[in-house]
C-alpha cells in the first residue's frame, strides 16, 4: 500500500498535535510546518480536508490555530487516512469482467477484499495516542549520544 503525501503529512501533522493535546492550545499550520519541515501552504490544503473529516476545529486570531476535535486515544489512523485519502479505501475496479467474471469475482473476493480488509483492520486498531508513544521510543535515536 502506497500513501500519498498528503496522507502521510496529514498523519505527522495529527500525532504532532497529539503531542500537545493535553496542554490545550492550538497550535498553527506555521509551527506545525516549522517542526516537520513541511510545506505551510500545503499543510493548509491538509487541514482542510481534516477539517472537513471533522477531526480538527479551527480558531482564528493571534490566538488560534487547530485542535483535535477527539482525544488522541479516540482518534485512529484510519480516521486521519481516510478524511485525506480520497482513493485509498476504494473498491478496485473490474480487471476482465467481460470475458471472464469469475476470475475478477475471484481476484475481488480473495485478494482485494481481503487486502483492504487488512489495511482497514490494522488501521482502525491504531491510535494517535497509539502513534505518540511509539514516536518516544524512537525520540533519542535521532540525536548524539555522548558517554564521559
């Protein structure tokens, strides 16, 4: 399975937020693009589209910016995918339904299905909260270790 960029910048973007989900402030697109070296502009395409899923409210002002509009334990993978992703979870389409059905009834009912069943599955058992606490273990491989 190939994610887009857009779903992958949507998914960083959203266990960023996680993050700084207890403090409860909202944190801007330029903060976020700032700290993931991702482009504002197209973050702000991003947003909208998590917007529009309902997973993000928005405020403006000095003040504003986005807040999850769930706690990160009630928000999954599949939920930030899924609002960005228009053609991730869709059906795949017929292959050889004219001259021979019963293979395309065949390649849909053992290996598309159960191929998109999986990727759902393991989605939905993934949670932002889920996503933060792995992103911690690997937090001190990025940098220099020093022994004295």
């Amino acid at each position: 399975m190939k994610i887009s960029a857009k779903g992958r910048y949507a998914l960083a973007s959203a266990i960023l937020m996680a993050k700084e989900y207890e403090k409860g402030g909202h944190i801007t697109v330029v903060s976020i693009s700032d700290q993931l070296g991702i482009s504002k502009i197209y973050l702000e395409q991003v947003f909208s589209l998590l917007k529009r899923g309902g997973l993000v409210t928005s405020v403006k002002g000095a003040q504003g910016g986005y807040l999850l509009t769930r706690m990160p334990r009630e928000i999954t993978a599949y939920d930030i995918l899924s609002a960005v992703e228009i053609s991730l979870f869709e059906s795949a389409e017929n292959t050889v339904t004219e001259k021979a059905p019963h293979i395309d009834s065949a390649m849909k009912a053992l290996a598309f299905r159960a191929l998109d069943d999986a990727a759902r599955e393991a989605l939905q058992k993934t949670t932002l909260e889920d996503l933060v606490l792995e992103s911690e273990k690997f937090k001190g491989e990025d940098g220099f270790m020093f022994f004295i």
